[in-house]
C-alpha cells in the first residue's frame, strides 16, 4: 500500500507532462481562480492516509501537512493567475516555503515514527512537487518550465553529451577530494540495475530537475536574464541542499563542490534542451553511476 500511495503521487506529476493535462488545468484555474485552494486539503488528505499506511496518525502532523501546503499556495493566489513572464518575490517566496521544510524537517520529523519517517518523507517530497507543478506551471503559468516530452532526438542526444563530458570530471574531483571511493565493477545483477534506474529517475532525478531546474534555475532566469551568473547561483543554491546529506559529517563540504558542478552541468543542459526530461536523464545516468560503480 506505501508503493501505491507513492506510485499514484508519481502518476499525477507524470500526468502533467501531457499538454492536454496542461491546459485543463490552466483553463479551470484560469475561469476559476478560487479552486486553487482545493489543493491544500486535498494534498493533505494524501499525507493523511499515508500516514494510515504507516501506522503513524499524527493530528499535529497533519496540521502542519495542511499550513505547509496553504502557504506556497497563499503567495500565488495573491498575485493572479497568468502567464507570467517575470516572477515576483511571493514566487519566490513560494518556492522557499515549499524547500526548505523538506530539507530541514526536524521538528517535524520528532512527531513521526523512526520506522515511518522515510516513507512520509517521500510523499511529503511528492506532494511538494506536485503542489509546485499546479502552482507554477498550471496557475502561474511561467514560461520555460519545459515540463513536456522529449521533442526529438536532440533532446536525448544532449543529455548523452552532458554525461559523456562532465562524469569523468565529478568522477575524478570525487575521488581526489575523498566523496568517492575508486571505481568498482558492479556486483548487481542487470534486472536490478535498470529498476534502479527507473526508481532513481522517478523517484530522485524528476523532483529534483523540477525543484532546481524548472522552477528555480527558470524562475532566476526569467527575473535577472539567463547567462553564466544566474546558472553559477542556481548550481550553488543545488549544491548547499546536499550540505546536509551524508555520508560524510555534516556539513559536508565535498557533497556540495560535487553537486555545485553537476547543477552547473545539469542547469547548461536544461538551458540548451526542450524538455525538463533531458537535465533529468543526464542527472539520472550520475546517480546510478555513482550508486553501482563507486
């Protein structure tokens, strides 16, 4: 049941790739803007039963599930729904209301179960995600999000490049400052390797490629210009969230210079595709390179 919770969160944000989808949603907004606030109550209904699948009914958890989901949700509403060309400081501000909890929970970490906190992590993550597709692709409607299919090969063909030049330098700098051990052949069966592939470009890659790159990286570029300055402070704000992620102490340092240039490779390879999903497999083809081979 926790696999389904998560899976039908996946499907929704998958969904929204389709233009149709796209466009239902902005039309209905659009004509009525007060439907907005469906979202808080109906997200946190999916964190409520999330919560029943792990066994970890929490009241206050739930509350704060709701405030956390209205906020970001406030800050769009007050400025209209459009097709914005230039974010304001409430976009941003939604955005920061919908990240930083995720990367510094405590608090509400100390009311969820040790055995539950990763899997309502995870649907926290998606619902995140989600509330962020529905306010700034549907409500917002902020050009340059790229979240659509591939559009040709191209698309495919630059994520390939982006890996075959930046992995063999994140490789050697992870080494040389100690991130990473030395390479390895990997001990996993094939079948495992490509679900991890899967899980990792689902589950990992998409969010972040969304968080950072369609709406951070797009939003920065849409207020200050696209140029080398704006993509250096997306890759930096993408590498101080890894400050806190292990396995070394905290903060670590190392994870950060690693993925300060990976965001800067990952945010080029954003600027130069049509689809969200090019920045999104070449961050996925790192991760599992990183997992299997070191």
């Amino acid at each position: 049941m926790q696999t389904l919770c998560l899976a039908l969160l996946l499907a929704a944000i998958f969904a929204l790739l389709a233009a149709p989808v796209q466009g239902a949603l902005r039309r209905a907004l659009k004509r009525r803007p007060g439907l907005l606030f469906l979202a808080p109550p109906l997200l946190t209904a999916i964190f409520l039963a999330a919560m029943l699948q792990s066994g970890t009914p929490n009241t206050e958890l739930l509350l704060i599930v709701f405030v956390y989901t209205l906020a970001p949700t406030l800050c769009c509403y007050l400025q209209g729904p459009a097709m914005a060309q230039r974010p304001g400081w409430l976009d941003f501000t939604a955005i920061a209301l919908l990240w930083m909890p995720l990367e510094f929970p405590a608090g509400a970490a100390q009311l969820i179960a040790k055995h539950a906190q990763g899997f309502l992590h995870s649907v926290a993550y998606g619902i995140a995600i989600l509330l962020g597709l529905i306010l700034f692709l549907g409500f917002r409607g902020f050009p340059g999000m790229k979240y659509n299919p591939p559009r040709g090969w191209s698309d495919i063909t630059v994520a390939l490049a982006g890996y075959a030049i930046t992995a063999p330098v994140l490789m050697l700098i992870g080494i040389w400052i100690g991130f990473i051990p030395g390479p390895r052949l990997p001990t996993a069966g094939a079948g495992k390797m490509a679900a991890a592939a899967a899980i990792i470009f689902a589950a990992t890659a998409l969010p972040e490629e969304i968080l950072f790159r369609a709406m951070i990286q797009n939003l920065l570029m849409l207020r200050f210009g696209a140029g080398t300055r704006t993509l250096l402070a997306a890759s930096v704000i993408f590498g101080a969230a890894h400050l806190d992620n292990g396995p070394q102490p905290l903060p670590n340092w190392r994870y950060m210079i690693l993925a300060t240039i990976a965001g800067y490779a990952y945010g080029k390879v954003f600027e130069r595709s049509r689809t969200i999903l090019s920045s999104t497999l070449f961050h996925c083809m790192v991760d599992w390179t990183k997992h299997f081979f070191f």
